[in-house]
C-alpha cells in the first residue's frame, strides 16, 4: 500500500508549508553548478502542488527566497530571479489547467522589476482559480514580516485608527504579509536540517514539523503523501490532556482557520 492509499480524506491538512532546502547539496552531488539545482528544484515545486491538489489540500506555501538569500553571490540571485520569470511563463498553463491561484508574500518590492512585473501578472491571470492556492514566500523572513507588521500599527495606533486595547490576535494577523492565508497545520523541511530559519514564525506557533534528509530536487509526490501519513498520526493537543480533547474541550489558543479571499 502507498502512502497515499494510506491517507484519511477527513484529515488531510488544509495549509501545506515547505522549507524547499537542499537544492545546492544536490547540484554538487553531481558535480553542476549551483542553479542546476534550483532549475531541478522547480520540477519538485510542481510535483508537489500536483501531489496536494490531488489530496486536496487548498494552501500550499513554499519559501522560495528568503531576506537573508541576497546575500548569496550576485551570479546565485540573478539566477533565481531569472529562473522565477522562466518558470511562471513556462507553467502559466500548467497552472491554469489544474486550478491553481498564485500569490506571493515579502518584501515584493525589492525584486527586480521583470521578476515582479512577471509575478504580478502571473497573480493576475491565476486569481479566479479555486483547486489550490500556490504562495511564494519571496524576499521574506517573518522578523521583516513581523517589524512591517509593528511599524503598520502603531502608524495606525499614532493617526487615531486604532486603539492599543483593541490589538487582538485576530486585529494582529492581519497586518502580517500572509494575511488572510489561514496556518499552515503542516510545515515540511528537506535537507535533514532541522530548523526554522526565519520562516512564519507567527504563523506555525501549533504547526507540526517534518523534517526529512531528502534534497528538495529529489521529493517526490509519495514523500509529500508521507509528510500527510505521519501528521495524520500525530496527536494535536494544543495544550491540553488527551482526556479532554477525547470530552471535546476546545482549544483557547486562536489557530488561524482559512479564509477563501481577501
Ligand atoms: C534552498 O536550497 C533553495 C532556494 C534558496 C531556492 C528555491 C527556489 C526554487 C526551487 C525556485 C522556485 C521557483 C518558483 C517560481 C516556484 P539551497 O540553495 O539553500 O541548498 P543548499 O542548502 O544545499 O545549498
């Protein structure tokens, strides 16, 4: 039996997050340059919206560039950029025929402007499809997210629009860049590394983590299905005793539930 066969349709996860890691360990297995990995990378990227479309999971968020990436070699980061326009032109009808609405969260602004003005049409032309919702977390880190956050309200605390005493959690979330998107319930990292770097942190504070050594160019849709198989056995608590959640008591902790548009 697959993994997918194992799958039980009234708990797949709605929210998808991955950390794609590896892409660079993978080019130099083989003996390529870095961006041959990245260039793999993006077949993994479609392998695994194919994969949650056919569960149906309705969010699937990838990080594709992070705040601190700038900093890798000039040569690395025109690549990427490059690689972002080619791939949104070569897939717009791939992404059309499987009903996948594109959208992106960062810093969007300091992308240079044919990745941007490319990515904004891709968001365009895709934002009437309803099978799944693809983000790109694109020049993010989620301190730059949460500061933007900050700097935003209390703007809007300074200009008479806001009261301190009315910043809820539900007031908060939305001033983060991946509002409305709801949390993700499952965060997945390739690579075997085993850490955040700087990813939804807000976002995951109730996210089950699943790390695996595979290289992102090499995950597939059966390991995305194993990611699913194993949250799926996992106990979620949130914070209470496995006897109370057997009485149905309700977690106090507000975990974002989705909402289709914003
Ligand atoms: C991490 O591997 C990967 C990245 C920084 C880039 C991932 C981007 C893509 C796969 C392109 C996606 C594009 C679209 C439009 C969806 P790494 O370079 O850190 O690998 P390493 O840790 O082995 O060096």
């Amino acid at each position: 039996m697959t993994a997918k066969d194992s799958l039980d349709p009234r708990r797949i996860p709605r929210h998808i997050a991955i950390i794609m890691d590896g892409n660079g360990r993978w080019a130099r297995q083989r003996g390529l340059k870095r961006h041959m990995g990245h260039r793999k990378g993006v077949d993994a990227v479609r392998r695994a919206v194919e994969a949650c479309a056919e569960i149906g999971v309705e969010y699937l968020t990838v990080f594709a560039f992070s705040t601190e990436n700038w900093q890798r070699p000039a040569s690395e980061v025109n690549a990427l950029m490059d690689l972002m326009v080619r791939t949104l032109n070569s897939e717009m009808d791939s992404l059309q025929r499987n009903g996948v609405r594109l959208s992106a969260f960062g810093d969007l602004d300091s992308l240079p402007s044919r990745t941007r003005t490319r990515l904004f049409q891709a968001i365009e032309d895709t934002r009437h499809n309803t099978r799944i919702t693809l983000s790109l977390a694109l020049s993010y880190s989620a301190r730059w997210e949460i500061l933007q956050a900050v700097q935003k309200l209390a703007a809007d605390v300074e200009g008479g629009r806001l009261h301190p005493k009315d910043i809820t959690h539900t007031v908060f979330r939305q001033y983060l860049a991946t509002y409305p998107l709801p949390d993700p319930e499952l965060l997945i990292r390739t690579s075997g590394e085993q850490r955040i770097s700087n990813f939804l942190l807000w976002q995951i504070a109730y996210t089950e983590l699943y790390f695996t050594p595979v290289l992102w160019p090499d995950f597939t849709k059966e390991h995305l299905f194993e990611a699913v198989a194993e949250f799926q056995r996992r106990q979620r608590r949130f914070g209470l005793t496995d006897e109370q959640l057997r009485q149905g008591v309700s977690p106090a902790i507000t975990v974002d539930t989705a909402i289709k548009s914003p």
